[in-house]
C-alpha cells in the first residue's frame, strides 16, 4: 500500500505512520526525519533546511521533491511506503502524482488547540527520534527515551511563536492538499482522539485494517 498521512503538524501522522508501517512491512518515511537527520549530519541539504525548519517555514518544493523521488526509488519502498510529512504542498501534491501512484490519503483531523497542547508538550529522542508527550505519553524514566535510552529535548520549531506559524502555514498551504486528494477520490478523515490507540483504531477502521 502507497499511502499518505495528512493533518496539521502534532496530528500525530508520525505515530500512526509507524504503526502502520510496522503492520504492513513498509517503510515509513518522514521528510521531518531526513531533514533532521541531515541537519545533524550538516550534508548540504540539512545546510540548507536549517533556517527553514527551526523558524517552522516550508523548505522550498524542489529540494523536498528532489529528496522524495529520490527515496521512493530505493528497493525497500517496493512494496509500499506510508508518507509522513509530504506532500505539504498543492506543487508537492502534483509532482508526487507524477512519479508514484498512491492508493490513499488519510488525513488525521485535530483542532489547533489540542495541537498547541500536544506540540508544546512533544518532547522527542535525539537519538531515534521516538516521540513523547510529558502528559498524554511520558517515557518510564523522565528526559530518557524508553527504546534506546537516548536523552529526550524539545524540538526547536515546538517552541509556542514557532508552532504558532506551523499552524498558519499548514492552513495555507497544506490544507489545500486534502483538497486536491478529495477530487482525485483518495481521501479518507479521521478525528485524532486523545488516546493514540483510540486513533489507531479509527484509522485501521478507516482502510479497513482488522486484526
Ligand atoms: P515535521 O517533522 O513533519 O513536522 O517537519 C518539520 C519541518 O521540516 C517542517 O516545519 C518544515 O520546515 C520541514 N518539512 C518537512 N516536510 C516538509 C515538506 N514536505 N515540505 C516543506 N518542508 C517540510
């Protein structure tokens, strides 16, 4: 299955892309993570990203295009991928559909006030990038990721004047995209509950996953 995952930032599309991808043996992927990881890795496309992402802007469509269709190309997205973070863009959207076909869009749906919460609250590991919430799903041990034992730190863009812009950016100019999927008859809704295995449900219910 060839399927992307939408919703404002702090949706909670990372998680369910994991879980799905574990269930279906395909490999997620995040532009979020490649960014953050070439950023780590200082290459030149985390050079470049950088002041892009810190500040919550967009990187532009050609070097996140250039990233993806790159990516799909690889032997393991063979079988299927579930996309986390892209497309973000009605440009995104229609390059995609140039190079892959998708079978379906799910959007996770989720009020920008409980997104606030969620964001500010994320916390996520610095070495595997697992994601926490202080509150809704706290590590075993405070600051220390329950997976790798890596030490767990706050996105810079989760900060509130930076999630503030993620939110109006992604009303601009992702909300458009759930859209251009809707008239191609691809997308599927859910609301995000506050219990991740509540939402996990619904999208299970959504694809028609049962286990
Ligand atoms: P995420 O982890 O998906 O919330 O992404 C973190 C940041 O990476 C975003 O705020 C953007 O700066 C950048 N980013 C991730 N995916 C995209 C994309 N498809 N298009 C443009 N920028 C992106």
């Amino acid at each position: 299955m060839r399927l992307i995952l939408l919703g404002a930032p702090g949706a909670g599309k990372g998680t369910q892309a994991e879980i799905l991808s574990r269930l279906l043996n395909v490999p997620t992927i995040s532009t979020g993570n490649i960014l953050r990881a070439a950023m780590k890795n200082g290459t030149p496309v985390g050079l470049q990203a950088k002041a892009y992402v810190e500040s919550g802007k967009l990187v532009p469509d050609d070097v996140i295009i250039g990233i993806i269709e790159e990516r799909l190309q690889e032997d393991d997205c063979k079988n299927g991928y579930v996309l986390d973070g892209f497309p973000r863009t009605l440009a995104q959207a229609k390059a995609l559909s140039g190079f892959a076909k998708i079978d379906g869009a799910l959007s996770i749906e989720v009020s920008d006030s409980e997104i606030e919460h969620r964001m500010e609250g994320r916390r996520i590991c610095s070495k595997c990038q697992a994601t926490y919430h202080v509150e809704d799903n706290p590590p075993k041990v405070e600051g220390i990721c329950d997976k790798c034992g890596g030490q767990l730190v706050i996105r810079k863009d989760d900060i509130h004047d930076v999630v503030e812009n993620r939110l109006h950016i992604y009303h601009e100019e992702t909300e458009p995209v759930k859209e251009y999927y809707r008239q191609e008859g691809l997308l599927l809704a859910v609301r995000g509950q506050k219990k991740l295995a509540d939402t996990t449900q619904l999208v299970f219910d959504a694809l028609g996953i049962s286990l």
